[in-house]
C-alpha cells in the first residue's frame, strides 16, 4: 500500500487520488481489523495448550 501512494501521481495532468499522507490511515485501519481477526480467531479455538504431547 506505502508503495502504491508513492508510485500514483499526478502526471499527465491527472489528480492525485490516493496521497501518501492518506495511505497511514488505512494501513492502521488494516493492521487494527487484522489484529482484531486474529484475536477472535484465536478466542474460539477449542484445542486446549497442552505442551505434554
């Protein structure tokens, strides 16, 4: 995502739609819902810890 803000431009006359300083907000927000994922994937899992195995 940090490489697609930095590659779009606004060449050939064309507005820049999708900015660096916009690109933050939405990797945090993808970082944030990953790490909620993970964490509700890992709170329903029914196999017990056990390292006696």
């Amino acid at each position: 995502m940090l490489i697609a803000s930095m590659v779009v431009g606004d060449d050939d006359g064309h507005a820049d739609y999708f900015r660096a300083d916009q690109a933050w907000p939405h990797i945090v927000i993808l970082t944030v819902g990953y790490m909620i994922s993970r964490g509700l994937a890992k709170s329903s899992s029914r196999d017990p810890y056990d390292d006696n195995r």
